[in-house]
C-alpha cells in the first residue's frame, strides 16, 4: 500500500506548519476586517526597576523651548548623563547614543498654529545626520530615538486634557523609524506635566526598557494604549438630501469609495476636493483603457533627452486627472450627487472659496495626504513638513474657516478623519513622515472634540484593494492583508453615522514583513485581532532582542526557568534535570521567522539539515538557563534560502547548530509502502545518559516490521509542554525527537547528538507512528491516516549519523 503525501484539504501552497514567512497572498490577499478601539491601560514596572540606563550615556536633546531643553538637559547632567545639543547645521554631535527630542513642548496650541514646522525640520535634520550610521548598527538599543509628547498623560485617551496635540506628529514620527531604522530602540513617553524635573524623571525611568513603545505617565499612574474588538455602534448621525459632506482628496482612492458609500446610503451631496483642476476638454477622458496605454506610450517616444521626468510627472497628473473624470462620471451613473470642487486645503483662500461656493458642510471628512514613498533620509526637512501639513494644517484650515462663520459651525455635526495603520503602528519603510501625519491627526481630532467641543472622530485604514490607494498594493500585502472595497466602504458608512467620537482600527490580517521588537511593544497589545495567537507564540520564542539586521541576521536571548514548565521537569541527561532536545530545536526554528531574505518572498520552511546537539549543555547547572540564539541568512545557488542557526549558553558553551532551509513551496515528504508486523510489541528501552521521566515524553512503544522498525509515539501536545494560557506553535512532533535521541542514547555515552536532515510538510505535527527504511538510514512520521509528514535522516550519537537499532 502506497501513503498518501498530503493532508486532507491541503493544498501545494498550505505553510509547512511554520507560517510566518508565508503569511501573504500575492494575490487575493483580501481579508475580512476587525473593528478595533484603542483606551489606556495600566502597566506596572518590573519590581526591581531602576532609573540608571542612561547614565553615562551621550544624548542628543532636541526642543523649539530653548529654556525647557536647558532646563531638562541640566537636571539630565545632574543625573549622570551625558547632554549635548545639536550642532549650527541642525546635525546631532558626532558619537551621541541617542536623540531625545522635546519637539513642541512648552508650547500651547491654537488652530492654524504652525510653530511645529520648524521642530520638525529640526528633528529631521537630527535623524538625518545620525540615518546612515544607525541604519548599519546591528545592536539593538545600542541607538534609540526617544519622544515626550504632551498629550495629558495618557496619550490623548481617557478624559485628559490635551495640551499640545501636535506633539502627537512626533509619537507617529517615533513610531515610523521601526523598519527603516530596524536596531534603533523607539519610544514615545506622554506625560501629564512638563516641568523639567518631571521629564527628566521619566526618561530616567523609561529609557532602556524597551518593552511597550508608547508610555503615558499621569499623577503617578503608567499606562499604554490596548485595542478591544468592538462591534459597529448603532447610528446616531442622521444624514438626508439636504445635507452636505465635504471630503478633502476625495476624487479619487478610497476617499471617493467613501463619497459613493455616503451618498448612496443616505442621499445626501457629497462634495470632493483636491488640488487638481477639474478635468475638460481633453480628447483623452473617455478613451478605454488600451487607448489611453497608447497615447501614454506615445508621449513617452515623443519626450527629449533629459524631459523624462517632465514626461512622467505630466502624464501622471493626467492619470489623476481621468480617475477623477471617470469617478464622478460613475457616480452621475448611478444617480449619486457628487461633486468636484478644486481646493488646497491648507490654503486659506481656496478654503474660503470652497465653503462660498458649496455652503457649510454636516459632516467634515478630512481625507487628503501626501505620501512620498521614499527612505526617511531621502526626504528633505521641508519635504517631511509638507507631508505632515496636509494631515494637520490641511484640518485646522477647514476648521478655523467653519468656526469663524456661524452659519457654518451651527450645521457642522461631526469631523471624520482618514488616518492610518502607519499612525498607529508605524508604517512600511518609505512611511516615516506618512506616520508622522496621521498620528498627529488622529490625536488633533482628540483635541477638537475635547477643546472644541465639535464631535470627532479618525477612521484608521491599511492598504483598499484596487483603488487606487496611496501605496502600491504589491508592496503592501507584504505588510497588511487588503481591504476589499464593499466591505471596508459598509465599515466606514457605519463608522460616520454612528458619530464615534474616538480613534477607530479597521484591520484585516497581518503580513510577513514584521521586525521582531515589533511583536512584543506593539501587537501584542492588540487583543481582538486574528492574528493574536501568532504573536503571543512568536514573542514566547523569541525572547529578548538583542541584535538584528533585516534580511541579514539576528541575536536573541531566552531565559528558561527550570520550574516554569512541565517539560523541564521530564528530561535528565546524566541523573540531571535538562532542557528537552526538542525544545531547543523548536526554539532554534523560530529564529528563522526573523531572516527572510528581501524583500519578503513567500518562504516555506522545507527541511532542517546538518543538526548538530551538545546533549550536556542542555542541563540546568542552575534554576535559570540563558540561550542566545543567533541567526544568520544567506541564499542558496539552488536559489533557496537558508538560515544558519547557533544556540550557545550564556558562558559561550555551545548547545545546538541547525540549518534551516526554505523554498518556494512546501517540502513534500516521500511516500513510503506500509509494512506487515513480524515482531512483537513492546516498550523503548531508553539509555541512561538521556532520557524521560515519562511525565510529558510517554515511553513509547516498537515492533519489527517486514520493512524495518515501527515506534507508535504517545500525543505531546504544546499543552503538555508548557504552562501558559495559550499554545505555542511547534514545527516538530516532539515526541519524534525525544523518541529517537532516548533509543540512540541507550548504548552510547557520547554529548554530542547529530541529525543529518529533516524533512517537514504541512501537518508535521501530526505524526503518530515512525516508520524506519529497511537499510536504517531514516524514519518517516506518519499521521494516523498514513500520510507522510516528517522524515528524519541518520540520527546518531557521538557524529555518527546512523538511525539507532532497537535490538
């Protein structure tokens, strides 16, 4: 009989159990979507929490208050720290550790205000300087970029006063160094209360605990921001024909997705603006598609040497120019009554022309933005301003024009903003100044609803599939699932009817593309979300970040505590308690997630080659035993990639080398032939050296097969192992590998284990039985089904790589 290779319903592209590296879809990556609301949470301080990490160290402290900074940089050098301020060119000192960056502080707010721009230009200037050094430093926290905001202690949540809204630009500056700046520690601490001995407390206490990456502090409490899954609210909010919403950048991309989705839900005028004139007159409006390819392609031929870019930037215009044309001539289709108003938002004038002409709007959509995909570094200090402008300036220009006219501030119901997963989260790379808008106008909209007393709210988005979004889409699903249009556009229609007044997260589904200090201060704080179990399994294996460099390598330490969990109280090598073989190999594994190569390839975990266990360092010599665990990629000539995994104990003393290599698609596990029973069964005889207690590892049990040897292995399940409220991933059968290194133990007194490959499929841990090949050179997991799933290749003792004979 001849087994089957796949699991039932499983098909050529189902993750060889590790799913991180395939946690894409080229195409199709549209999932449903979570509504998410953000609110302050307590957080304590670990007991033995002290305020010493930046002594001695060298900062850079940045601020518009001249008096704050000294003041702050005094009460710093008292504490022991080294304080330096920028030089005359705005660059950081040569050989400072970090930058601290007091941006607006000291400062009230008042529409129209724009005294932050040149903050920010400063603190552009700063990273600049200090981008390319830090961008090659693989220690992370050896550089970090810390903001305070004045957002009331609790990050502009919970009933506080905001005093300085737009120190929220900064939290979202802070938060989008993440990918680009990937070892450079990251954290916004809000506080309640700026005098100099306060902040300078807190950045005591907050610098070098890199745990959670946005920090409040108010009248002694510490919190964080945590999402809930929520339903849709009820409506509040009744819109009919004789209303008006205004939605800036709305003639194309999802804000007219938006201008549909109102209109034809409630019949009211939707008014849309930009920056472009509206589109007449020109032949090419209302060609097709491959006549419009044509007549691009013919401006291209026609262009001089040297007007390429001209060229370029023309026709792309135009491009915006049709979709315009052709959105509002959709609309006109169906009977909706959109209209198309040229305006630039953070112009005075031209907002005060618009509300001449269209009259006051009821609802306010705040949707315009500018996103200038290039490294953080590439973008000039004037460059990052005018991106975040549009976001906050762009508002507070609408708004100040409708509260100097009553007529206009009576109708004026509800402001909506469109903001980003990059506000909250940070962005992709190319997304620094993006993010640096979008969280400023999420906490703007705090204060016009506390300060103003107007109802507001921000509606936070990833990447909308197939309309034209502000980044590309085949970038993005590396990121964020996409959101399908319907389905995000009910969201959102529901969204603005309810008239929430808070900060709203519609999210879909995670990507690969995830830096692995990412996962413990930002998305585990995301309960409710699909992918939370994916994160809490990851953050368990990684451990403590300690190096790491995109697509190249990385270094993390893991603390295991010998009376945390069930499996430590199984296993003794020598009479002595040890670490399982199998744990540390599982732990081995998850190093891989963090190496993919660039830039995110969809990666199946195929096989595990040249694994080499020195079983006497897996025993605890004390209650705690620290793994570092070092990985590092490197591509294959077969076009594979493979990681290069060691486990060393804290002393340098080395625990296990493994190879981890991925392909394409997953591995697929040769089929073996059933085989008739010809002995008896009866139980593994383990070795002294290494073996189980049998409290998690059960002692199997063997029989002689007409093609070699079979071991039925007792269920281990993530449970077994381990004593925490949710279950781990694993990529191996435990019980495979602590079944096969107990029989290889049995007659051999050497440390040192060696295997020579294993294969794993999708459905690895579910083998029951093991299968061995007539010659003893490997043994196939199989399910309980007979489906191949695992094979293990020449196990043996002392680098012998044979598979242990059981007679």
């Amino acid at each position: 009989m001849t087994v089957q290779t796949l699991l039932p319903g499983s098909t050529p592209d189902t993750p060889a159990v590790r799913r991180h590296q395939v946690a894409w879809q080229p195409e199709g990556f549209t999932r449903p979507l979570d509504r998410l609301v953000y609110s302050p949470h307590p957080v304590s301080l670990p007991a033995d929490a002290d305020a010493t990490w930046l002594v001695g160290r060298a900062v850079c402290l940045l601020g518009a208050d001249t008096a704050l900074v000294d003041q702050v940089g005094g009460e710093l050098t008292k504490a022991g720290v080294v304080v330096r301020r920028p030089e005359t060119d705005g660059s950081a000192p040569d050989g400072v550790d970090g930058i601290i960056d007091l941006n607006v502080l000291g400062s009230g707010y008042a529409l129209t205000e724009q005294s932050w721009q040149e903050p920010m230009r400063q603190s552009a200037r700063a990273l600049h300087s200090v981008y390319d050094r830090w961008v090659g430093e693989a220690r992370f926290g050896h550089h970090f970029y810390v903001t305070v905001t004045h957002l009331g202690g609790r990050m502009g949540y919970g009933g506080t006063r905001i005093p300085q809204p737009l120190s929220g630009a900064w939290a979202g500056l802070c938060k989008g160094l993440q990918y680009e700046l990937p070892a450079t520690a990251q954290k916004v601490v809000d506080v309640d209360d700026i005098t100099p001995d306060r902040i300078a407390r807190v950045l005591l206490l907050e610098c070098g605990r890199w745990d959670l990456s946005e920090i409040g502090h108010l009248a002694g409490e510490r919190t964080t921001l945590m999402s809930a899954k929520i339903p849709n609210p009820e409506p509040t909010l009744d819109l009919g024909p004789s209303d008006t919403v205004v939605i800036t950048g709305g003639g194309r991309g999802i804000g007219f997705v938006a201008a549909e989705g109102l209109a034809a839900a409630t019949g009211c005028r939707v008014v849309v603006t930009g920056r472009e004139q509206p589109p007449a007159g020109h032949v090419w409006l209302d060609h097709d598609d491959e006549e419009f390819a044509a007549w691009r392609w013919r401006e291209l031929q026609a262009t001089e040497p040297g007007q390429l870019r001209e060229t370029r930037l023309r026709i792309e215009r135009t491009i915006n120019a049709r979709t315009i044309h052709q959105n509002l001539k959709s609309g006109r289709a169906k009977g909706l009554r959109i209209d198309y108003v040229p305006c630039d938002c953070t112009d005075p004038a031209q907002v005060r022309e618009l509300f001449d002409r269209v009259g006051g709007p009821t609802v306010l959509m705040h949707n315009a933005g500018i996103d200038n995909a290039v490294r953080f570094n590439q973008q000039s200090p004037d460059t990052v301003v005018r991106i975040v402008s549009v976001k906050i300036d762009g508002l507070a220009t609408m708004l100040a024009e409708i509260r100097r006219r009553p007529d206009l501030a009576a109708k004026l119901k509800l402001v909506s903003g469109v903001g980003s997963l990059s506000g909250r989260l940070g962005g992709m790379i190319g997304q620094v100044s993006y993010a640096a808008a979008n969280d400023g106008l999420t906490r703007l909209n705090c204060w016009v609803r506390d300060e103003l007393g107007i109802p507001a709210q921000t509606v936070l988005w990833h990447t909308w599939e197939g309309v034209g979004s502000i980044v590309r889409p085949h970038s993005a699903v590396r990121y964020t699932s996409t959101i399908e249009p319907s389905d995000g556009m009910a969201h959102w229609v529901r969204e603005v009817l309810s008239g929430t007044q808070t900060e709203v997260l519609f999210m879909g589904r995670f990507g690969s593309a995830i830096v692995p200090h990412q996962v413990r201060n930002r998305l585990l704080l995301m309960y409710g979300n699909a992918d939370y179990t994916r994160w809490t399994s990851a953050d368990f294996h990684l451990g403590e970040l300690t190096r790491y460099q995109l697509h190249r390598e990385i270094e993390c330490v893991n603390v295991l505590r010998r009376a945390d969990h069930p499996c430590f109280a199984d296993v003794t090598v020598g009479g002595r308690p040890a670490v399982p073989a199998s744990v540390v190999l599982e732990h081995a594994i998850s190093v891989g997630d963090w190496v993919g190569p660039y830039p995110w390839p969809r990666q199946h975990l195929q096989e595990i080659t040249d694994i080499d266990i020195r079983i006497d360092a897996l025993v605890f010599t004390e209650d705690e035993l620290h793994l570092v665990k070092r990985g590092h990629g490197t591509p294959l000539p077969d076009g594979r990639w493979q990681v290069t995994v060691e486990v060393d104990r804290r002393d340098g003393t080395r625990v296990a080398s493994v190879n981890l290599v991925y392909g394409e698609s997953p591995a697929v596990v040769p089929a073996v032939d059933a085989a008739d029973v010809t002995g008896e069964d009866q139980p593994l005889s383990a070795g002294q050296r290494y073996r189980s207690n049998g409290l998690v590892f059960r002692v199997p049990r063997w029989r002689k097969t007409t093609g070699g040897q079979e071991i039925a292995l007792p269920a281990v399940t993530p449970t077994d192992l381990w004593m925490l409220p949710f279950e781990p991933e694993i990529t191996l059968p435990s019980g495979v590998v602590e079944a096969l290194l107990a029989v290889a133990s049995a007659n051999n007194d050497d440390m040192r284990v060696t295997i020579s490959r294993i294969v794993v499929a999708p459905g690895s841990t579910k083998a029951v039985r093991l299968l061995s090949t007539q010659d003893g050179g490997a043994w196939t997991g199989v399910t309980e089904s007979g489906m191949s799933v695992v094979r293990i290749e020449h196990c043996g003792f002392g680098g012998l790589r044979r598979t242990p004979d059981l007679n």
